[in-house]
C-alpha cells in the first residue's frame, strides 16, 4: 500500500549503532533489545540484521516475542524473555529454548520446579521499585538457587538518562552488594543510557534498545544515527482563506490567504493527536507546521512556504533525518519510545540497508 504512510528502516544504521554502543565497552558484550516489535520496527528483521552485526544475545518482554525472534534467528543466539515465566507461558521457554529472566520470587519457585537445569537470569531491583527481587533478599535467594543455572545476575537503572543523578552511583553500590551473593556470575546493568555512564556501567553484559533505532540522548562517546523515516503522501493541496478554520473543532484559524496540504497520515498510525497545532512535517527542506487537529487518517500542514513541492503524491517527512524522533517526541510531550512502538500496523514497512 505505498500510497499510505512508509516507516524507511535502515538497517545499515541500525548495525552501526549496534557497534557504536559495543564500542563503548569493549570487555562487555554487547545485546541487544529488541521488545515491543523490535521497538515498532519489526522484530525479525533488526534481530537479524543485529545477529548480521555480531550479537549474540537478544532480549524481548514476553517469551512469546522471543519465540518470534528464534523463529527468524534459528538456533545459535541468546534468547531471553524480560518479564519472566508464568504457568501458561512455560512450554514456550521450552520449544523456542529461551532463557527466563526470573524477577519474583513466585517465578523462581515455578522455574525451579518446572526446570531447575535450564539456564535462567535473575533480576533484583535495585531502585526501580517495578520488577525484580528484592536486593535485600539476595543472600536467601543465593541459596535458593544453589546448583541452578544462573546464567548472569541483571538489575536496571532509573536515572540512567540523567548522567548527574546520585540514583546512578547508589544502584550501583546496591548491585554490588547483590552481586558479593553470586560470585561468578556475570552481572548486566545498562540499558542504553546506562552505557554512557562510564567503564563501571558496562558490566559483563549490557542490553541497549532505544540507541539501537536512533532514539534517546546518544550515549556519551557514541555516534547515533538516526534508523528510521516516516513519511506520507499529499493527497490534496488547495487554499484556505483568511477566516477560515481548519480541521475538527475549528482549532485554527486563517488570518491570511495559505496553501494547505491534507497528507495520509493520522493517529491511527502514530502520528500522535497531541502534536495538533504543534508539530511539523518536512516537505523539501521546509518545515511545514500542523495546522488543526491531526484526525484519524488525516493531517492537514500549511505548507504556503514550500511552494513547487508542494502537490498532491510529494511526501512530507514527519520522523527522520530532517524530523528528528526526539523533537517531535518532546512536541508531544512523550518519548522517542513512545513515537517508535506507536507505529500504526498501516505504516508499511520498508527495509533498507
Ligand atoms: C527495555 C529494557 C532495556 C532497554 O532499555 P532502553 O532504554 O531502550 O535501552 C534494558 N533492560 C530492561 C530490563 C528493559 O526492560
């Protein structure tokens, strides 16, 4: 459907990425996240291009995601499901050989009577208060996983994205203090703004996502591209009038003569409803403001500065190189996160490399 709004993945940049992050600690390895659809980018395709750069261990939430991705990795890599096993879930860690991240002590008892000799991480919260055992429990949970297959101790950081924030420095004592319980065991701590806190982050393991697809503050040292552009036909160009509105509600209103342009592309493809009146897309080398509510499948720019470029078929640029994923994020008072695992299954998906 190329008349709809196209999300260009290149994968080239998503490869890059990955090694500009495994750069930063060379004595870790290096995974890679690739949950919620590999972060709306599609889940079998930027694993494989990742195992193409070198990866070797995966991470998605659900243990259903990580038999998607075994399914397009075949045998070798790493697998491991962050939320952890449930009853109903327990086959799937089995027939797609996945590893668990345990995070309650009710999943370390279904695991260890389900599976004792099968490899499992465990993860303690260290400051998050969301998911993982308790930091103070680590002693007991040492002995309760005495000669089980601890494949590596894991945590996650807060305020890792605040390089200056004191949660930093006390997660990691913390850690250390669960990790005197392990010895031996591998432990891993950053995510992808994790890696850009210095050596002691790097850990054994880090499990960056977001830097991955060009998203979040780059790293410190890294040099992040950007992965993905959306963009999206023109389906009308015409002229509002001075006293004229535009769009639902009436929300804008024409002062003077303007040249409209009605684009394919609306909140049911992740074009979030809060960048009405706010956000812009790219025609040329213009920035054209949004004018007016975005709809359902339709967004109307003002595209009076864009002259020629501006015809019914010309795409407008709304993520990209000339858009960047984070500006319009902070437009819409979200997260890069948030835009990318938006991504309308409309979006088509195009693989570049
Ligand atoms: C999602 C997630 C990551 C990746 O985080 P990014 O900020 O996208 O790099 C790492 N570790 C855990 C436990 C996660 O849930």
């Amino acid at each position: 459907m190329l008349s709809g709004p196209t999300a260009r993945i290149d994968l080239a940049a998503l490869a890059h990425n990955w090694r500009a992050l495994a750069a930063l600690h060379p004595d870790a390895e290096t995974g890679a996240v690739v949950k919620a659809e590999g972060y709306g980018l599609g889940a079998a395709q930027v694993s494989h291009a990742l195992l193409e750069a070198g990866c070797r261990t995966f991470f998605t939430a659900y243990a259903e995601e990580g038999a998607e991705v075994r399914a397009a990795l075949g045998p070798e890599p790493l697998i491991y499901a962050l939320n952890g096993p449930d009853a109903g879930n327990l086959p799937v860690y089995q027939d797609a050989a996945l590893r668990p991240v345990i995070n309650t002590p009710e999943q370390l008892a279904l695991w260890k009577a389900d599976a004792p000799s099968r490899p499992a991480a465990l993860k303690f919260d260290t400051g998050m208060n969301r998911l993982g055992l308790r930091a103070e429990n680590a002693g007991d949970i040492a002995q309760q996983t005495a000669g089980m297959q601890i494949t590596h101790i894991f945590s996650h950081l807060a305020c890792a994205d605040e390089p200056a924030s004191a949660m930093n420095a006390a997660q990691l004592d913390r850690f250390k203090a669960v990790l005197a319980h392990f010895p031996g065991a591998p432990p891993s701590l950053a995510n992808s703004a994790g890696t850009g806190l210095g050596a002691d982050y790097g850990q054994a393991l880090t499990r960056p996502g977001i830097a991955l697809y060009g998203g979040g503050e780059p790293p410190a040292g890294a040099d992040i591209k950007p992965v993905v552009t959306i963009t999206a036909r023109i389906l009308s160009v015409h002229h509002g009038l001075p006293g004229e509105s535009v769009g639902y509600g009436a929300t804008a209103r024409l002062t003077t003569k303007r040249t409209l342009a009605t684009v394919a592309y609306g909140y049911a493809d992740g074009l979030p409803r809060s960048l009405s009146n706010k956000g812009f897309g790219v025609l040329g080398d213009v920035r054209c403001p949004i004018l007016g509510r975005i709809s359902m499948d339709l967004t109307t720019l003002d595209v009076t500065e864009a002259g020629e470029a501006a015809r019914p078929g010309a795409r407008v640029e709304f993520i990209g190189p000339n858009a960047p994923l984070e500006e319009q994020a902070l437009s819409a008072g979200t997260l890069g996160y948030e835009l990318l695992t938006g991504i309308g299954p409309r979006v088509e998906r195009i693989y570049v490399d």
